[in-house]
C-alpha cells in the first residue's frame, strides 16, 4: 500500500494557465464512502483504475490503485455510483520541482477550481504561486462528495 501526501488549496487567479504542460479529462464515480475510506471508479485519458482510500491521518492516507478494465470500469460507473459522478480537466502545472493539479470541475461543479500538490512527506516544503488561495486540505466543505451534496440540495 502506498500513503499519500496531499494538500489542496483554492485558487485566486488563473495565471496559473501559462504554465500548463498536460490536460487530463478525469470521470470519478465514488461506489463507497465509509468512515473517511473510499473506493473510487476514474476513467483518465483511455486508462482506468479502482482505488481505494484509507482514513485520513493529517494530510496523510493510504493509497492502493489497480487498473482496471474499460469495460467493467463502465459497468461500476452505469450500475453502481448511484449519482456520485464527476468529470474535470486536471491541469498539471509544475513549480519547484513539484508538480500542482488544478482541476477545474464540469457540471453539476462547474466554476469549482482546486489545487493540490502532492509532497515526498508531510513536512516538505511548499513555495506558493500567487494564484494560490486558501489552504482546505483539512476542510470537509472542499471534499468532492461533500460539494456534490451541497449542490444537490441547493437545486
């Protein structure tokens, strides 16, 4: 099993389009969430993978990926997300030998822009671009299902 090491930030600006070097289209389907873990459905660019997410400890949690294949890959999202589907472009951008994803969410989250950056360990240091805002890496109101939720009951 693999930890990851994440933090997510708001952003203020979109200057951090000049720096784009890849566009990835992402289709997440959550098919559970339980007690902070989560298993996840993504198509990416042709490829397709399950994962399942640990407990969240900090800006730390366990991690395993396996491939998966296209066609069941769309049996999960058509037969067993339930409504917990989105899409985004991520945009990877790097900076200081780093490299930030700023995804921009499609609807029903469209105008929703989050950046994370994944760090070696929890005490890496972090130079800030100045399109970066707001730091929501402990915020559950910036988690995907909880943003989904909020917009669901708001329509």
């Amino acid at each position: 099993m693999t930890v990851e090491i994440e933090r997510k930030f708001l952003t203020v600006s979109d200057a951090w389009r000049h720096d784009v070097v890849q566009r990835l289209h992402i289709v997440d389907g959550l098919l559970m969430d339980a007690e902070g873990r989560k298993l996840r459905v993504r198509l990416c660019n042709g490829q397709t993978t399950l994962t399942f997410k640990g407990r969240r400890t900090g800006l730390q949690r366990e991690e395993v990926e396996l491939p998966l294949d296209l066609a069941q890959a769309h049996e999960l999202l058509d037969h067993h997300c339930e409504g917990r589907i989105l899409s985004k472009t991520r945009h990877l951008v790097p900076d200081g030998g780093l490299i930030w994803e700023v995804d921009e969410y499609d609807a029903p989250l469209a105008g929703v822009v989050l950046a994370e950056i994944e760090l070696p360990e929890a005490d890496h240091p972090v130079r800030l671009p100045d399109w970066i805002g707001a730091e929501v890496s402990g915020d559950p109101r910036w988690r995907k299902l909880n943003m989904l939720r909020a917009k669901q009951q708001a329509s």
